[in-house]
C-alpha cells in the first residue's frame, strides 16, 4: 500500500474468494474480497445460498401451519422466530394470550437467548484462534438448555412450540425444578467464563478497537441487537417497545461505547446474564391457567395489516403481515435483522486484514437461514 | 412504549410542507406520490420533532394493479414510529426512487425487492439481484409467478 | 574386544558402538540413523496421541477412545487415512515445487537429531558447532513452505506461506540469542557439553532465556499462538492447502516432528537433557521431551492466536530487546564466577526474569504494536 518514492515495488490488489464452504463464514456465505497483500480494500458479499422462498410459502400456508417454517428462519433461535410470528399474527386477528403461556413464552425465549449467544460467543472465540475450548465449554452449557426444551416439546433445535394464542403444551412438572438448578448454576459459569477470557491479553489485542462501527453509522444502516448496543445506540425492543409481559420484569440493557468487536462480545455475555436475571423472575409465580388462548387451527384474520417485532438474540425480528381475510396470509415479510446487520460489514473491514475480516464478521453474529429467508 | 403515531397528525404537517404529496384518498394511511417520495422521507428523517432516524423496514406487497412499497420508521429520541407507503403502478418496469441516500440500511432491502418483485429503484448504487443468481428470469414473489 | 555376546542386550548393543574412525564408524552411523528414524515416528506417533487426547480432556470432552484402548490406536489409524487418501494436485500448480516442498520441508528435521544427544555420548555426529548447526538447519523447513504455498497456485497458500516466512525471519533472533546465554554458560556450542555442563539445570540459570526460547520457538514451528500460518479458520489450511494423501501425511509429520526436535533441543538445553537418577537415561530423555510437548499442547488449547503484525511486533519489540539484555546480564555473569555459576545466581537470575518482563509488559502490549506489512 505503500507508494513512496524510493521503492517502486509495483504491487497490485487481488482478489480472493472467502467461498461458501469455509470453515469460519458461519452458514453459506460467500465474500469476494479485493486484498492488497493482507489489508482488505473492498468485500463484495455474496447471498442467496439458502434462499428457500420462504415468504412465498408463507402465502400457500395457514397461519398456523407457517409456524414450523418460521423455525427454519434462524436455526440457532427457533423459539425467538416462532415468538415473533405469533406476535405478529395475534396483533392482526387481535387475541389476546393467557396469562400462563405468556410466563412460558417469556422464559423460553430467554433461554433461546441464552443458547443463542453461547453459540455467538464461542464461535467467535473460536475465530480469534482459540482453538475450540472456550466454544466447547459454552456448548456443554448449552446443552443444558437444549434438555430442558426437550423435556417440553420434544426437540432440540426447531422447536415449532408456541402457537398463535400461546404455547402447544404445557410445560411438565419436572421442568421447573430443573430450570431452577439450571439457573443456579449457570451464574457462576458466567462468571468463571468471563474470568478466563475478560482479560487475556491475545484476545484484547485481537478485539479490542478492531472492527468499530460508529453510532451514527449503526442508526442510519438500521442495525439492531447486540451490535447496535455495543455502538452506544440505547435501543432494546424489550424496554422501548414492551411485547408480551417484560414490562413486570426487572433488568438491565448493557450497551458499549466503543462499538468494536470487543464491546459486542462483552454486550452478548452481559445478556446472557441479564436472560438469567428475567429467567428467575419470571419463574415464580406462574400462574394456572390454559397455555393458549381459545382459536381455532385455521385463524381467518380480518383485513388488514400487522407488523409485529421482537428482540430475536440477533436483532430486531419482524413480521409485516397482510391479511385480505382468507386463511392464509396475502403477504408476509420478515424483517431479517442478519440481514440488516450485513449491511454494515463493508464499512467495518475496509482497512482491516484478512485476520479482522473473519472477526469482524463473527462478530456481527448472522444466521444465513435469516439473510436469506 | 413505542407510540405508532397516527396517520392524522403527520398528514396535516406534511400537507401542508409538500402540497399535493398524496395520493387519492391517502391521507388516512400516509400514501404519498412516488415522485415526493424523496422529498417527504427527507422531511421526517430531518424534522427536528419527527427525527425518524431508524429505517425499520422497506418491502413490497403485490396487488395485482400495483406494487406498494410500505415503509416503517421509528424515532429512537422520541420513541415514536410511523407507517407510509407508496405505489408503484404497472407491471412491466415499475420504478421507484430509492431512499438509501438516507438511510443505508435500506440497500439490500431494496436489492431484494429488485430480485423478488422486479421494481427497480433509480438512485440505488449496486442494484442487482441478491439472492437468486444473474441471468435469472422473472421475479417469483409476484402474484403472478408461477415458476 | 567385541564379541557376538555383546549384541545379545541393548546396553551391550550399545556398547559395542564405540564411534572409533574408521573400523566401527558405518556401524555407528547406520545404527543412529536407524534410531532417530524410529525414535521420531514413535514420538510422532505418541505425540499425535497426546495432543488428540490431551486437547480433548482440556476442552472436557473425550478425545479419541475407539481405536485401541483409551484411543492409543488413534495415531496409527490417522497414519493409515492418510496414506490410502487420492492424491490431487491442482491442474495449475507448479509440479516439481509442488512435488519437492514437502521433502524440503521433512529432511531438515531429521538432520535436528543428528547433535541431540540421547545418552552420555549417545548421537550421531557430536559436532562441535551443535546448537549452531540445528539453528541454520531448522530455518531449511520454510524454503520447504514457501514452496508449498508458492507451487499450490492458491492465494490462500500463498497468503499461508508468506505469513510464515514473515514469522520465521523474525523470530529466528530471539531464538539464537537466548541460546547464547546458554552457551556462555556451558561454554561449548557442542549439545552433548551442553548437557554435562548442566549441574544445576538451565531453566532455573536462565528462566528468561527458557521463556524466550520456549516463544519463539513456538514461533518457528507454526504452533498455537502463534499458528497464523495455518489458521484453521481463516485461511482454511494456509500452505498445505491443495495437498492430500502422502504429502498430506509429510506436512503433518513435519508439524510434530518440529514440535518434538523442539521439545527435544529445550530439554537437551535446559532441562538437563538425559540427566535423571535411577532410570536409563534415554528414558529421561523421552520423558522431559513429551513434558516439554505437553506444555506445547496446553498452550494451544489455552490461548488465542495472534496477528501477523501483533506477531512481528511481539518479536522485534518484546522479545528481541529481552533477548539482549537476557545475554548481557549471562555474559556479565560468566564473567564474575567463571568456574561456573552458583546456586544464588538462580535466585538472582529469576528475580531479574520477574522484573524485566514485569517492567517490559508494561511498555508493550500485544496489541500495540502495528507494523504496516
């Protein structure tokens, strides 16, 4: 990059391919990066790998029967997909949801917060170089988590649980107690967690003001979640726009102020803790009562348009719903935050090395099964 | 609580700014022209008590005799979020400003709006399809796709 | 006198193998070449293990336990794999290099073992140049992987091969200067002098010199943190890459093999080599090398992995200026107690450790050192 006078060493940008299929681009993507020997000029991402036409299925699909295919948008967070459709559907056709399911629907989708992030987290751990054990050490943890929701609907990573109205099941007695042990112990893992990695130096050096996304960039590219909370952009939907019952709960939104790589890492463990905290108040007292409300399988919403949103682990999840009175949705849109977020990448690694590159895109933590849809 | 702010209220203000800017019969829903388009997101994105700075949203929906882009902002400062759309007519090349002059976010939004509908927006700086491959013909989430 | 009865133990065996010129010097030569032969595909092979297994427990997970009992089986069944893999060569790579890099990469270190001593006297060639000779030898390896990155025509191969050669240049002075103070010390550049000179072991006369080494060696050998040069996950496999089946198998062996003449020149230069009590001494000497080798593999389960500028930065900036001052303070040493230092010069000579590294760490850090590549 250096053109001075004396040396004339003729050098010229090439581009290198960082595939589809490659160990550290997390699902299908495909970046066309211009490199000047390790420093990026320019990337040129490349979508399209997954796209499934998901929102023209939704068209042919009951309400109720698209629930499943909302699992498939973000693999890694089903519970906060199905979460953010029902949402949307009840405010269209205008149900309202009982009092137990909205206890359940709460606690699921903080502990899907919690799974979601740990894989987050640990993968990108995992691309700064440590060599899996940080990333294998929150998989076991998750592992937890992803037991409890086998106890309650059967599955492990597309749970197709809530329905529109509630839940599909109630949870089973020995569920709470387990959640309770899980909370107990899930604390102080944080905690030693954090320890072993809050202040290695290797991973300072390697996160720390790499990668900075500035608040007023993070507004204007609409980007939302973790990444926009470690920009300083105060902005979580769970306190601005309250869904469901977060207004009774009691917790805390970290943001960061420098908005590199580091603060988002350290806004995602904060979370996790913050989940724990929502967890444990929204465990006691659940009230008895039905898990969904009285509709029937096949909704026939009036006319008429919705969007519904949530805080998903990776942003601001929506659901833009039309409706023209029939059984099946005339149009529906999801608002991938992955997505939305990608748009920011370019302006992020320009003048980073390959090295960052592949930080700084872990960072932003995407799913493709949502930038594609 | 995130206020959706009422179509009434920022009609009357934006009436008055853009004289003309609505369609027919589209001050209750905030349907606005396509050519004071530009002219009217600017407002609410500038205007100092509206300050819509956060782009939520940009997609299509097909009715057949037009396309509706439908646009949802929201105010971090104020809290408040609002609703507009507008239409693009015709099936052959409809076209539509673009607003990532304002708000980059829209980009791929509008990338995919090119891809799945075939409504082009003028003003975009890398318009191309996004998730289907070059050389792809027809634009599959119309209403009329049958692929 | 040497008769049929002296080849009829191993210590007999070994006995007979006095390397008088000319009459028993083939002799000699041939049964060392043999050994080191066997000595480093069975440590290759144990090492392999060792880091499979012992990675696996560190990250709490199993590591290989199919193959054989406790998974001992594991390396010889990876040695099978790859020996029956196809051998593909990219159409548009550069056959002889491509053909010739891992043989360029594989004979150097096979010619560290020559000088390394196994036993009193116990070595191919007791060269008097010793620790001189496996330092030029060892830098052979990267004409070997500058060649692999080069004939792959890959950029990812090349963006590997680069980043090594950058590495291996600079952390070559570190290295050779810590080993001065050592030679000081012993007064001979010959290992097996080395290893007899030990009466209290190096690691406590030079605990700054052994941490210096111990880096840059790591360095060297493309090791976790410092493994860039084949950074998993970003430039999938850096210079071996396109490279599958035997020369596959020639990459990977040169990887353990290098730890393992490294392991072997730390314990010949600071742990005393073969010296133990009540055991053979070649057994001793194994031991020390696989301890030294488990250090190896507990920091790469541990810790991040650097940057090529932060690595650059961290040899010209931290260890290079330790490196000499480390040399002075020996040199000054020698010359206060020339029969040979004492038992308070470990006192001081770790305390002086503590202070320098303290006091230096506060002038550096990792992650501010930024040399433009």
């Amino acid at each position: 990059m250096t053109t001075t006078q004396e040396m004339t060493l003729r050098t010229e940008p090439f581009v290198v391919n960082f595939g589809p299929v490659h160990p550290s681009t997390h699902g299908v993507y495909r970046m066309r990066a211009t490199l000047d020997g390790e420093v990026i000029l320019d990337i040129e991402p490349v979508f399209g790998y997954l796209h499934r036409g998901i929102e023209k299925l939704a068209e042919e699909r009951t309400y109720t029967g698209f629930i499943p295919l909302t699992d498939r948008l973000d693999y890694l967070a089903s519970m906060s997909n199905n979460l953010g459709y029902c949402i949307a559907v009840e405010k269209l056709a205008g149900i309202k949801v009982p009092e137990r399911a909205e206890h359940i629907r709460v606690i699921m989708a903080e502990l899907q917060r919690i799974a979601s992030h740990s894989i987050a987290v640990g993968a990108f751990v995992n691309d700064c170089g440590a060599y899996f054990t940080p990333f294998l050490y929150l998989f076991r943890e998750r592992e937890k988590v992803l037991d409890l929701f086998d106890m309650v609907c059967g599955q492990r990573l597309t749970y197709n649980y809530m329905r529109i109205g509630g839940v599909s099941q109630d949870i089973p007695p020995e569920f709470l107690p387990a959640l309770e042990k899980y909370v107990n112990h899930m604390t102080p893992f944080l905690n030693e967690f954090e320890f072993f990695l809050k202040q290695n130096e290797i991973l300072l050096a390697r996160a720390k003001g790499v990668g900075i996304l500035p608040n007023q960039a993070a507004i204007d590219c609409g980007i939302s979640g973790p990444v926009a909370r470690a920009s300083g952009v105060n902005w979580d939907l769970r306190k601005a726009d309250p869904y469901s019952i977060y207004n009774r709960f009691e917790f805390d939104i970290p943001t960061g102020e420098a908005g590199d790589c580091y603060d988002r890492y350290r806004v995602r463990v904060e979370e996790m803790k913050q989940s724990l905290r929502i967890i444990g108040q929204a465990m006691k007292n659940i009230p008895d009562g039905p898990v969904r409300a009285d509709v029937p399988h096949i909704i026939r919403a009036p006319r008429g348009e919705a969007y519904g949103h949530i805080e998903a682990p990776k942003g601001e999840l929506g659901f833009y719903l039309v409706s023209d009175d029939s059984i099946a949705p005339y149009r529906c849109h999801i608002r991938p935050c992955s997505l939305i977020n990608l748009t920011a990448l370019r302006e992020m690694v320009r003048g980073w090395k390959v090295a960052d590159l592949i930080i700084i895109f872990g960072s932003i933590d995407i799913t493709m099964g949502e930038v594609d849809r | 609580m995130t206020v959706a702010l009422p179509a009434g209220e920022i009609a009357g203000k934006l009436e008055t700014k853009f004289p003309g800017c609505f369609e027919e019969g589209g001050k209750d829903n905030l349907l606005v022209k396509a050519d004071s388009l530009l002219d009217v997101a600017a407002f609410l994105k500038d205007q100092p008590d509206l300050k819509f700075d956060y782009l939520n949203y940009v997609t299509a929906v097909d009715y057949y005799a037009y396309f509706e882009i439908v646009y949802q902002l929201t105010s971090l400062e104020h809290n408040r979020s609002i609703v507009f759309r507008t239409r693009a007519y015709g099936r052959d090349n409809p076209t539509m400003p673009s607003v990532t002059g304002l708000w980059r976010g829209a980009d791929f939004q509008e990338r995919e709006i090119f891809d799945l509908f075939g409504v082009a927006f003028t003003g975009h700086p890398n318009l191309k399809r996004i998730f289907l491959w070059e050389g792809f013909q027809g634009h599959p989430l119309r209403k009329d796709w049958n692929g | 006198m040497i008769t049929w009865q002296d080849f009829s133990t191993p210590v007999g065996l070994y006995k007979a193998l006095p390397p008088d010129w000319p009459v028993n010097y083939w002799w000699h030569f041939a049964f060392f070449t043999v050994a080191i032969l066997v000595f480093v595909i069975a440590m290759v092979l144990a090492a392999i293990y060792i880091e499979r297994r012992g990675m696996g427990r560190m990250q709490s997970r199993l590591g290989p336990n199919r193959t054989g009992p406790f998974g001992l089986l594991q390396p010889i069944a990876d040695a099978v794999k790859v020996l029956l893999k196809e051998n593909l060569v990219p159409a548009m790579a550069d056959k002889p290099i491509h053909w010739l890099a891992p043989v360029i990469a594989f004979f150097p270190v096979l010619l560290i073992f020559a000088v390394v001593p196994f036993q009193n006297g116990a070595l191919l060639a007791d060269l008097s140049i010793g620790i001189l000779y496996v330092v030029a030898i060892s830098s052979v390896t990267t004409v070997g992987v500058f060649m692999a990155g080069w004939g792959s025509s890959n950029k990812y191969s090349l963006l590997g091969a680069m980043r090594n050669v950058a590495a291996v240049v600079s952390y070559e002075i570190p290295l050779a200067l810590s080993v001065v103070g050592v030679v000081l010390i012993a007064g001979s550049l010959s290992l097996n002098d080395i290893v007899l000179g030990q009466h209290i072991p190096f690691i406590l006369l030079q605990p700054l010199g052994f941490l210096i080494f111990f880096t840059a060696g790591c360095a060297e050998i493309n090791r976790s943190p410092f493994d860039l040069m084949e950074a998993d996950s970003e430039i999938v496999a850096g210079f071996h890459t396109e490279y599958s089946g035997m020369k596959f198998a020639m990459f990977y062996l040169v990887e353990y093999a290098e730890a393992i003449a490294l392991s072997a020149i730390i314990t010949t230069l600071f742990l005393g080599g073969w010296k133990g009590w009540w055991l053979p001494p070649w057994l001793w000497f194994i031991i020390k090398t696989l301890v030294v080798f488990f250090v190896m593999v507990w920091t790469r389960t541990t810790l991040p992995r650097v940057r090529i500028d932060q690595l650059m930065a961290l040899a010209w900036k931290f260890l290079f200026p330790l490196a000499l001052l480390n040399l002075f303070i020996t040199a000054a040493q020698v010359l206060v107690w020339p029969d040979g230092l004492p038992w308070v010069a470990v006192i001081i000579n770790i305390a002086v450790m503590v202070a320098l590294v303290v006091i230096w760490s506060r002038f550096f850090k990792v992650g501010w050192g930024r040399v433009n590549v």
